[in-house]
C-alpha cells in the first residue's frame, strides 16, 4: 500500500454533532447509552456532509489518524418492510413528567432513543434519567406509566383537568410495555 503524501489528519465529527443541553434534553448517563446523547445536526445530508462507515473501519482510521472523541455510534435497525438500514438520526420524545419535577410548572425536555429500543427499555431509561435528576425519595417511579397524547392535543388541553375526580382524559392513552412505539 502507498503511503499518502499528506494524511487527512484525525476524524473530526465536532462540526455535525448537535451539541444537547440539558435545558432541553435528558442527559443519559448508561454507558450503555452513551450513543443516544449524540445527535447529527438537523439539515446534513449523509454522503454529502457526512460518510456512514461500519466500526471495524472507523477503529482502523481512527487508531492510524486519530480522532477528537466525538464518536458518533449508530445501528442497524430493520424498518416496516423488513429492509435493514443504519439509523442515523436518532428518535426524538418529549418528555413531561407529572407532577412536576420541582415546585414550578410543567417542563417538557426531549429525550433520544433508537427505533430498536423496546418499550419496557424506554421506561427504564426515563425511569433511570428522572431518578438521577431528583433523588430516589421524591417519586416512586417503578409505578410511573407513560403516556402518549393523541395527535393535534397538547399538554395544556389535560393540565387543567389534573386532581380533579371522576375527569375522564381523552386526550392520551396510556402506552403499555408490549406496544410499538410510533
């Protein structure tokens, strides 16, 4: 193999990484989940700002040229058709914890997860990331459900309708651990 004349230097994916707040994200700490904390920039196009390469390639050019610790890891999932393809953008979900977190109002943060993860999985790491962010003793979250609004609702239309008894909640629907999450 011919040896380049000039390399193209260590792997920088710095400038497609969507930096995430935790103003308006839950951070993930899972090292198991660490990949759900990366997110490509909205309006980059793959093969064009970016090249998808599987980790066998991206360990070799990294240990030949470095890299700036920005790996950005994804998977293979397999979409409605039985087609497989490499999830490059990550799920968004909003998350509103009721009650509230603190003594102020509702705060809606976005959560990443892969089309892979099962929902039992989702509920484990918004369990985990909700138990880091206000201490075991607040809430008993092994008893939290998650619920999904239905289309053209928001949060507002329920809020008003909370503590009060015999309301009826049309406007979500409880999402149970053997659902598919769409």
């Amino acid at each position: 193999m011919e040896s380049l004349k000039n390399p193209p230097g260590p792997i920088d994916n710095g400038e497609i990484i969507d930096k995430l707040t935790q103003n308006n994200y839950y951070i993930d700490n899972s090292r198991d989940k660490q990949y759900t904390n990366v997110k490509i920039q909205q309006g980059l196009m793959e093969n064009k700002d970016y090249i998808l390469i599987p980790q066998t390639a991206y360990k070799i050019l990294s240990s030949q040229y470095g890299n700036d610790n920005n790996e950005i890891k994804r998977f293979t999932v397999q979409d409605g058709q039985g087609k497989y393809r490499v999830e490059a953008r990550l799920r968004e979900l909003k998350i509103t914890p009721i009650p509230p977190l603190s003594d102020g109002p509702y705060e809606t943060r976005k959560v990443l997860v892969s089309d892979n993860d099962q929902l039992s999985s989702i509920k484990e790491k918004i369990t985990r990331i909700l138990q880091r962010e206000v201490g075991k003793t607040k809430y008993n979250l092994s008893k939290s459900k998650l619920w999904k609004l239905k289309p053209n609702k928001k949060l507002n239309d329920i809020v008003g309708k909370l503590g009060k008894k015999k309301e009826t909640f049309d406007e979500i629907e409880e999402i149970k651990d053997n659902q598919k999450l769409s």
